[in-house]
C-alpha cells in the first residue's frame, strides 16, 4: 500500500542499478514494472542471505509467533492503509 511519490522513490535505486525495467502501459498513467536478467542474478544471488535473516528472526521468537505474526500482516496492511 504506497502511494505513487513512494513506490516511484522505492524503484528509482533499482532502475538504476538496471535490476528492473519500467515502461509506459497502454494507458499512459499505467506503468509496467518487470525483473532484468540483472535483476534475476541479484535477487539470486541475495535470496540465500534473506533465507539466513529470516531463519534467524524466527529463532529469536517464541513457538508459534513467526506464524502468527504473517497471519497478522493482511490486517495490519488494511488498518493503516487510511493512515
């Protein structure tokens, strides 16, 4: 849930770094964002690390919490949403 100042401040390092490509959709406030083969080789290449800290997190809470706290996230996103 971001509003287009954000996403479009969020992706501009990723254009960048040529990891994502955007380009105009048939109506022209529609943007297309698709994954580069750069973009493909560094999510690779970050995927084992993102496994480790998320291994990691769920370590550090109690039985159960790691599930509930997903669980939680969809209502969360909707409370603040109007925020």
């Amino acid at each position: 849930m971001l509003d287009e100042t954000t996403l479009t401040r969020n992706l501009r390092p990723l254009v960048d770094a040529s990891w994502i490509a955007v380009r105009s959709g048939d109506d022209r406030r529609e943007k297309l964002v698709t994954i580069t083969k750069a973009g493909t080789a560094k999510l690779a290449a970050a995927r084992p690390a993102w496994e480790r800290a998320q291994t990691r997190m769920q370590a550090l809470l109690p039985e159960g919490a790691w599930q509930r706290l997903l669980a939680m996230l969809p209502e969360i996103v909707r409370l603040t949403a109007g925020a």
